[in-house]
C-alpha cells in the first residue's frame, strides 16, 4: 500500500527554516532518520521513498510554491495511483499554538493559501492533514511577514522534539491509521 505524505513550503535559501516551511522541515527529519534522501529533479517537487514495514511512503516536497501545492499533489497522487484516502498534507496552521500537532481527516482551508489550492485542484476537502501550530504572535496586517520569518530562538529549541512527534504521527497515520493516531496524538 502506498501513501503519499506532502509536506507544504516553499523552494529557495530565503524561505528556508521559516514557519511557512515546516512541512518541509518534517519531511527532512523523517527522510534523514530512515536514511533517505531526496531526488531534487523530479516533476513538480523533491521526491524521497521509503519503506515503512508493508507500506510505500512517498515523501513530496512540492516545488510549486505554497499558492500552487495542489499541482504537485495531484500529480504524484496521479502518477503514483494513491488514492486521496492515503493523502497526509503536513502544513503550518496559524490557529494552534506554537508545536501543537493535530491530525485531521478532511476540513476547511482556514485561510491556508496552499491547503486552499489542493482543494481547488482536487475537488475536495476530503484529504488528511496534519497541522503543526506556529501560533499568532503578530500584529494585526502583519501575517505574512510572521509565516515567512524564522521561528524565535526559544521556538528553535523546542522544534526538534515537536519535529520528531510529527514524525511519529505520519508513521502511525500510515501503520495504523487516522482514527488511532489521532486518539492516540492530538492532545499531546
């Protein structure tokens, strides 16, 4: 069985380590702990596999750009035959505090430009995604600026463990599955 995990961010040395790219932030760490790495000249994105006992996981970072993911996921969706079912969009959300992790089977854009093109593109909200919270700590008007700058030095000391429970939620997503991972991590 396969699963495609796409973790959203943008491409490019300025926007590395920001919070708009913490999904590819999580894709790394996972790659790395099962020594994997990415193959950067693939369609629309980087693309590393990996194995994960009887499970195929193809891990995308998109090239698109945040407004524009949805292009990229559908088309290893497509390439890849992955039904939606085993789609796991891993993104920033604004709305949790910073670290929070909370796994969801379908749901709104909430205002998430790239989350708002995968729903475009697809056709559906009915996809999962697992939101890691970056929180608000911004002045009214002044939210892009927030998303697209680094995480604070205390942010940066706790984002490993974070990082690494993420990486935890994706291998259960895949294993066990949504309803257990999601009793088993969304409160943590």
């Amino acid at each position: 069985m396969k699963h495609l995990i796409a973790g959203l961010g943008n491409i490019g040395s300025e926007y590395e380590n920001t919070r708009h790219n913490i999904g590819f932030m999580i894709l790394d760490a996972l790659a790395k702990a099962s020594n994997v790495v990415f193959d950067v000249n693939k369609r629309y994105g980087a693309i590393a596999e990996m194995k994960l006992k009887n499970k195929q996981l193809i891990l995308l970072k998109p090239s698109t750009y945040m407004n524009l993911s949805g292009n990229a996921v559908r088309y290893w969706l497509q390439k890849e035959k992955i039904e939606p079912v085993n789609l796991l969009v891993v993104v920033d959300d604004l709305a949790l505090p910073f670290g929070a992790l909370r796994l969801k089977p379908k749901g709104s854009d909430a205002g998430h430009n790239g989350l708002k093109h995968i729903r475009e593109t697809l056709g559906t909200t009915q996809y999962n995604r697992l939101r890691f919270g970056i929180g608000n700590d911004f002045p009214q008007g002044a939210q892009i600026n927030f998303v697209l700058n680094p995480f604070t030095e205390d942010e940066q000391r706790r984002l490993p463990e974070r990082i690494e429970i993420a990486c935890e939620m994706i291998k259960s997503f895949c294993l066990a599955g949504i309803e257990t991972t999601m009793n088993q991590f969304n409160n943590k």
